[in-house]
C-alpha cells in the first residue's frame, strides 16, 4: 500500500516539476527579451546625449541613411558626430562591456567561484603589461612584430599575457578537481603586483607621448574611438562571444566538478583549455582598446545569476547584453558629469565594483560561518 502511495505521489508531482521547468525558462527568454531592449535603449542615448544633444529620431535616420534606406535630409552636422565620433564609440563599448561580463562569467563557472573576475585574477593585470610593451616598444625592440601584424599587434598581445596569466592562476589555484577560493585570490594578488611592477617599469622608460597615452589608457576610457579600432577588435571579441555559448552545457557540467563532469562525458582537460583561451581572447581584446576596466566580468554575472539562476545557456547571453549596457551607462556618465572633461571610466566602474566586492565578501564570509 505505501509503495502505490510512493508511486502515485512521484508520478503526480512529474508534471508539476515540468511546467516548474518550463515556467523558469519562459521567464528567463523574457529576460533576454528585456536585456536586449535595455540595449538598444543606453545605445539610442549613448549616441544622443553629449556636448551636442541630438534628438533619438535624427539618430535613428542617420542610422538608416548609413545603411542606405531612404530617410530624407539629416543635418551635416550631427550626421558628422553622430558617424565619425559617437556609433563607434557606442560599438567599441558594446564590445568591451560584452567581452569582459562573457569572460568573468565564463571564469566563474569554471573556477566554480562567483569571485573570479577577470581584473581580480590578475588576466587584466597581464593582458595590460604586454599591451603597454607592444605600445613602449613597438618601434625599437618589437618593431618586426608590430610590422607583421599590424593593427593586430595590440590585441593579439594582450591576448597572449592575459592567456598566460589565466594559465598560471588556474595552474596554481586548482587541485584534485578542486579550486581554492584563498589561492585563486592570494594568486591574483601576486600577478597583479608582478604585472604592475612591469607596467611601471615599462611607464619610467616611456617617452612623453607614449606616457600621456599610458597613463590615460591605465585607467580605462572609450575616447578617441573610431572604427578602425572597432574593426580591429570586433573579429578577435565575436569569436568569444559566439563560441562560450556553445560551450554552455559543459559549463554546467563542471559546476558540478570536474569529476562528475567526465562521468556526463565532457572532455574535461579540452574544455577547459578552451574556455580558458576564448576568456583571455575577450579580455586581451578588450584591455587593448579600452585599457583597464574593472568590475564589470564581477558584478555582471553575479547579478544575472542572482536574477536569473546559474544556467550558462542563458546566463552568458544575458551577461553580454548587460555587459555592454552597464559599460555604456558608465561611459555616458564619465563624459557627462564633469563636461567639457571626460572622467575615466574605470574610476566610475571601481566605485560601483569596489563596494559590491566587499559586499560579495561579506555574503561569502556569512555562508561559510
């Protein structure tokens, strides 16, 4: 008599778990829906609001006439701000805030910690040290480099330190299938200290146009954007950005560790490989355009895991999109708020970063007591 209760009960409750399910991912897709509606809406006022306020409807015929629709006259002047200064820079945010909340929340699914972001571990610390030495010495010592790849050479070598340092960091913090949070942090902290004395070295030897330059660029901005820049990094950011999504379920899978995730059949040491390249690619792209800008792979994801649950099929989505917006709004502020000047935008990501880290730290502390 009890095994047909059991059974009734279970066979009752099937249904209520499924339309639990499907209720879940109907709400996140609309989350999605609402994410990308938030896009377009900062992208709209990042294009129209600065020294020159221009309406939303000029933008949005300006936008049309560049993609040949009829649209009628626009005037020359806004046109001008509007294609030459103002879309690219809105793009180039688009991508670097996309780039670094894909990248820290990639990092945190496969560190299984919801503290690995990208500047933390010390991947922007190195992505930045061969930036600043490809800058430094592009035209001495590194000059056949910066001939063979051209306007590559940035991106591609930020790509290769903030790889290196993800290899070394993941190396160091992970053990038996295990990553220590105190490691993964006391690593970082070490990397960041390494890279930044060789920044600083690289910055006492710099000449006067290249230190202007380094010192701005140290504390991240979107000025000076064009659309060489944004032509340069869109091949090496869309890769990431197409390909972690796919990797969704494996990173799923090694939320449960990597033991239970071999026995689901995910070829552990590849994907992990894998996803550690795609991360450094986004972040070194990232790093070379916009130089250091902190926070956003930290406080992009946890909030969407928060909102949204740990399902990186929707989560890494959902991360590039508020990655970009959250990137755009600290952008609007940072040339708004102290106009004619323009602050550097990882002034404002550090204050918003800064406390929701503590914050984070202390919740983690709460748990584990």
């Amino acid at each position: 008599m009890q095994n047909k209760v059991k059974r009734g009960t279970s066979t009752a409750l099937a249904p209520t778990a499924i339309a639990g399910l499907l209720r879940r991912q109907h709400r996140r897709r609309w989350s999605l829906a609402a994410l990308a509606m938030l896009t377009l809406m900062v992208a709209l006022l990042s294009v129209a609001i600065g020294p020159v306020t221009i309406p939303p409807g000029e933008v949005l015929r300006v936008v049309a006439g560049s993609l040949g629709l009829p649209v009628g006259e626009v005037p020359a002047q806004h046109a001008a701000v509007i294609q030459t200064i103002r879309l690219p820079r809105t793009l180039l945010g688009l991508l670097v805030g996309a780039a670094l909340a894909v990248a820290g929340a990639s990092m945190q699914g496969l560190f299984r910690n919801p503290l690995a972001d990208p500047g933390l571990i010390g991947v922007s610390a190195g992505s930045a040290l061969a930036a600043v030495t490809v800058i430094v010495l592009g035209t001495q010592g590194l000059a056949f480099l910066t001939q063979a790849l051209g306007a590559f050479s940035l991106p591609l070598a930020a790509f290769a330190g903030g790889l290196v340092t993800t290899l070394v960091v993941y190396r160091l913090a992970s053990r038996d299938g295990h990553t220590s949070v105190t490691t993964l942090l006391l690593a970082g902290i070490a990397i960041n200290a390494l890279c930044g004395a060789g920044t600083g070295l690289l910055t006492y030897v710099a000449d006067d146009q290249q230190l202007r330059s380094l010192t701005f660029w140290s504390m991240g901005s979107l000025g000076g954007a064009t659309w060489s820049q944004v032509g340069s990094i869109a091949p090496l950011i869309a890769v990431p950005l197409l390909s972690l999504p796919l990797l969704a379920r494996a990173l799923n899978a090694l939320l449960l560790g990597e033991a239970e995730a071999g026995h689901l059949g995910i070829p552990v040491q590849t994907m992990q490989r894998l996803i550690v390249a795609l991360a450094a690619l986004a972040v070194g792209a990232a790093v070379a355009v916009s130089g250091l800008i902190g926070f956003v792979g930290l406080v992009v994801p946890h909030l969407l895991r928060l909102a949204m649950g740990p399902d990186h099929r929707f989560l890494l989505p959902g991360a590039a999109l508020l990655g970009g917006s959250l990137l755009l709004l600290a952008d609007l502020l940072a040339r708004t708020l102290v106009a004619p000047a323009e602050l550097p935008i990882g002034i404002l990501t550090a204050l918003l970063g800064g406390p929701f880290f503590l914050a984070l730290l202390m919740r983690q502390r709460g748990v584990a007591a």
